[in-house]
C-alpha cells in the first residue's frame, strides 16, 4: 500500500470524490447512476468508460480498466501509488505527515523529484541555446528540416553549445550538488573535471506520457560521432518503456498508431498533421514498447526507413506487436527513404494514401522472403513456395489460412489449390516428425495469430471455477443487506486461493460491519490483472450475469442458493481428496455431514 498508513489512504479516498477527480480530466455524461465517457485508457468513438460514484469506482468496459480515485490518477498520470496519493492530498489540503516514508524511501523519493526538476530546467536551457549567437548552427539545421519556430516550440527543441560545461554551470547555478547531477547522467565526471554529456549538438527532449522531460536525445552537427546520443538510463528513464511522441499520440482519437525510426520522422509527421506518430528510441524497440502500445490502440502501421536496416527493424518488430494481439501493416514509401523525406518530396495526402494502402504484415514477409529466391529457376520457386506453405502454417484457424492463400495466390500467380495442398502435406509432415521445440514453436505462432481465442482458452477453466463466486460477490455490493440473508450459510473461509479470497476476507468483513466500500478492496491488489479482474465484478449488475431476460424475486432466491452451493460444495471437494489418506474415518464422517448440510440448505430472500 506504499508509504501511508490506512487512516490516510481512507482521508484521502473520503476527501477525494472520484466523480469530481475525473470530471476534472475527462468529458463525463449522467446516465442514470452512473456518468459515462470517452475512456483515456484507449481510443474509441462510443463512450465505454463508466464512473459510479455510489460505488467510488471506475471501469470501462472496452479495455477493462477499472479501480477506485487512486488507481485513475496512478494511470493518468502515470504516477506510483505513493505520488498518487500526494497529488489527491495536495487537491484536498490534506498535510501528509512527515513520519509517512522512512529515511530510505523519502530519499528516494527526493531524488526522482530533483531528477525531474533538472531535466526541466534543462530543456529550458537548451531550448534558449537555440536563439542565442551560438545556437544558429543548430537553428538553422532545424530551419532547413523544415521545422517552424512553433513546431521548434511545440517539441521543445534545443541545442547543447560547444563549451564543454556549460550545462553543469547553470545547474549549479540553480543549486544542484554533484551528487545528484552525476545521478542524472546529464554530466560526467573525471579527476579532470566535469563537462557536459551533451555538446554541439540539436536537443531533443523525450517526455513521458505525461509530458515530463525524462531524457535527452542528441544529433551531433559536423561529422561527430556518434550521429545521434541519448541520455543514460536513470530512475525516471528506462529506454525500453519509452516512445518518443507517444505523450502526444496518446491524446488522438485515431484507432492505430504510426510507429516509425526516429525524432525527425515523428515531428515531420506531426507537422503533416499525423499526431499518431510514436518512434522507439534507437533499436531499443520492445515487449514493455508493444505492451504499452496495446493498451491504447490495437492496429500499427510501421513506417521505419526503407533500407536495408529498416527493413530489418520491421521483421523484428512485427512479432513483438503480434505477440500482444496487434494487427500489423507495413507503409512502402519508395522511392524515398523516411517519412519525412517522402513527405517533403510527395506531400501529405500522397503519405495518407500509402498509408490507407499499407501492406498486411504478412504479404510483406513474404515478399521480403521472394528477394532471396529467383524464381525464374524451377529449383528456387519450388522452395519458395515451401517457404510460403510453411509461413501459412501460423495460421491454425482455416479460415484466416484461406484468406491469405486467396491473397497469395492472386499477389504472385500460384494455384490456389496446389497451395492449399502444399500447405496439407507440410501439415502431416509436422504431425510425423514434429518435436516438442517445434510444437512450442507452432503454438507461439498460433497465439500470435489469434492471441483473443487463445487467451479464452487459457482462461476457460479458471472461468468455470470462479464463476460462483464471482457471482456471489456481484449480488453482495448491490445491496449492504444482502450479506445479513446469507450470512449464517458461507463466509470467507469458503474461499481459497487467488484473488477471490482476499476479497471475500475484506469485502465480508466490511458487510459484518454494515458498511460497504469497494473502492478500499481495489487498495488489496497490485497486480494489474488481478485489479482488473475484481473492478470488472464490482461493475457488472447481478441481473446480467443470469440467463433469463426476466427476473422475479423467486427466479434470484434460487440463483442464490445455487451459487452457495456450488461454492460450498467446490470447497468441500478438497475434504473429499483426503478421505482415503484418513485412518480414522473422521474426515469422511465430517465430509457428509458437510455434505448434508449443503443438500438441505435453504436460503430464503
């Protein structure tokens, strides 16, 4: 629960009320109990993001975000639990106390802060660079890019000059010691002194999703090398979670993002007006990039440089997007090499045009599969199109194999039915000889194909598990008096493992009490999953979880007693695997009269 004891997290939460905390941020309509909106978490056109502030708690139903006042401003504003709660403290004039972080942690703290007020006060310094007698090299390499003195602005662009301390001067200037600058990565220092990180070079501040100016990176002017430097990691700065533009991109309504190579092609697609324009920093492109990105939109359309190491970057970063259930296109901008020189040479409109005809992900691994053959020799189109059968492998489902076999057939002139056939044998083949390596190999392939079906798969049979209670939980947060009608049938020792029993501890311990607040539950569960799972049960009507259209009292009291049923009885399941290890026959005698207990069970409403 971080720094705070639970009397201040409660102030907080009491003082904090979450419909005015997010009307503050987002546009929300009243619709009956609940307020209804366009969800910050990811873009959509319908408005799937709920607020109910009867229960403290918000939840979209599109991406399935959903936690209480603190949560919202945790993924907001991407801050760690402990700064969420200072924010909402700090909008209420709650004084936290002193006591709150230990020595170790308060220091910690301290230096995240000091760190974001340096790399602040230095992109400020670095943007005035720009307009001074010595910064007209770097000025002028940007004015000949294209860029306006608002775009320069809007970037927050700069230039580091030659000297080789100038930063380090003005920052301790503005009172930072030498610790906390060599922390920041910003100046090194050596028995001869200290100098700048950064000199003689463009400035490009990189933000984080909340507009924070976490690092730098830099193009060097001359024939310096390297071309282009970024800041070293740190505490704020981590390269591999970071998109350069993503602060901005986040705020669009478009429902995909254009992820392309560097800062130059995402400011001149911003300029062109294509504000979903994100780059990866270097080659760092990865998992914790492509997570972040699913959780705002679920289309990309790469458009890295079209030579060979961009090609290259594309094959890599294909399976990386695919494994998060992203759909993946490719932009073909010959006869140019970037984004921004395409633009500067064709235009805006012909750029949108590229991009509405982008190529599926797959159609251009297998054209970049056909440069590696000459197909005018028997030999090498034959194997060629094993290649093609075997890529057609990752597809499992037959209809989405048949739709790319169509699209191939007609793209390079192969018989339709020769492939399928083709892919057939390939198929036994892999069924004869397949070894458990390649079997994980094909199911990797599988999931990425069709991530969704294979997630429900997965979740199936904890589904059927939890079910039960999950429904029980529903029915309870409707009403505080529920609990009172089943009280003396089940409680929390009913529950065992996961999730489920944490909130079955906290929630029946509130209901003992008369009282019910499920934005305090949220508070138990850290796992992004987990918090997820619960937000989704404390926003689903009970009603809706049942198979009838209608419902009387009589069609729920028998609902209800069959749910603390078939509760009981999977908790009973356990005492029944330890009969035969039971000399006494105690645990079978307790078994059935457990046993009938539940079959004579009748809970009335």
């Amino acid at each position: 629960m971080g720094f705070y004891s639970e009397e201040i997290i409660d102030e907080v939460l009491s003082a904090n009320d979450i419909y005015d905390v997010i009307s503050e941020r987002v546009s929300l309509k009243k619709a009956g109990s609940t307020y209804l909106g366009l969800c910050p978490f990811h873009n959509e056109n319908t408005g799937s993001f709920s607020v109910t502030p009867r229960k403290q708690m918000f939840y979209c139903f599109g991406c399935h975000v959903g936690g209480n006042v603190i949560t919202f401003i945790q993924k907001y504003e991407g801050k760690t639990f402990p700064e969420a709660v200072e924010t909402l403290a700090e909008r209420a004039g709650i004084k936290l106390p002193e006591n709150s972080y230990t020595n170790e942690e308060r220091a910690g703290v301290s230096k995240r802060s000091k760190l974001l007020e340096i790399y602040k006060k230095a992109a400020f310094f670095y943007y005035n660079n720009l307009y001074e007698e010595e910064g007209k090299q770097g000025l002028m390499y940007l004015k000949n890019r294209g860029l306006s003195d608002s775009v320069i602005k809007r970037f927050g662009l700069g230039y580091a000059k030659k000297g080789g301390n100038t930063l380090y001067k003005y920052l301790k200037e503005e009172g930072y010691d030498d610790e906390i600058l060599k922390i920041s990565g910003l100046i090194s220092f050596s028995e001869k002194g200290s100098y700048d990180k950064f000199w003689n070079r463009v400035i490009f501040p990189i933000m984080d999703r909340n507009n924070r100016v976490v690092a730098f990176g830099g193009r060097v002017m001359g024939d310096g090398k390297p071309k282009y430097l970024n800041s070293p990691e740190t505490m704020i700065f981590v390269k591999s979670e970071i998109l350069y533009g993503f602060n901005v991109a986040r705020t669009t309504r478009e429902d995909y993002l254009l992820l392309c190579e560097g800062y130059m092609d995402v400011i001149a697609l911003h300029n062109a007006g294509f504000k979903n324009a994100v780059a990866a920093l270097g080659t760092a492109f990865g998992e914790k990039n492509a997570t972040n990105i699913s959780k705002l939109v679920k289309k990309v359309v790469l458009t890295f440089d079209n030579d060979l190491a961009g090609i290259d970057a594309t094959l890599r970063a294909i399976p990386i997007l695919k494994e998060k259930g992203i759909r993946v296109k490719v932009v073909d901008m010959s006869p140019y090499k970037d984004p921004d020189e395409f633009i500067k040479n064709m235009g805006r409109d012909a750029y949108a045009d590229r991009i509405r005809n982008a190529t599926d992900e797959f159609i251009f691994r297998v054209m970049q599969k056909m440069k590696n053959y000459d197909l005018k020799v028997p030999g090498d189109k034959a194997e060629f199109y094993d290649e093609i059968a075997k890529m057609l492998m990752e597809y499992r489902d037959d209809l989405d194999r048949n739709v790319y076999i169509d699209e191939i057939s007609d793209r390079f002139k192969i018989n339709k039915d020769d492939l399928k056939q083709k892919v057939k044998m390939i198929a036994r083949d892999y069924k004869k000889d397949v070894d458990a390596k390649t079997l994980n190999e094909l199911r990797k392939n599988e999931a990425k194909a069709n991530p969704l079906s294979m997630r429900n798969k997965k979740n199936e049979k904890e589904e059927k598990v939890h079910e039960s209670e999950r429904m029980l939980f529903t029915w309870l947060i409707e009403d505080v008096n529920n609990y009172k009608k089943i009280s003396k049938y089940i409680d929390e020792s009913d529950f065992e493992g996961g999730p489920y029993e944490e909130v079955a501890k906290v929630l029946f311990s509130q209901l003992k009490e008369g009282v019910l607040d499920v934005s305090k539950i949220l508070l138990n569960f850290s796992e992004e999953e987990d918090a997820k799972e619960i937000a989704e049960i404390f926003n689903t009507p009970f009603r809706s979880l049942l198979l009838e259209d209608t419902y009387t009292t009589q069609d729920i009291e028998k609902s209800v007693n069959q749910i603390v049923r078939k509760i009981k009885t999977d908790r009973l399941e356990n005492l029944y695997k330890q009969i035969n290890a039971d000399k006494t026959g105690e645990i079978a005698k307790k078994y059935f009269e457990e046993n009938m207990k539940i079959r004579k069970m009748k809970i009335t409403l």
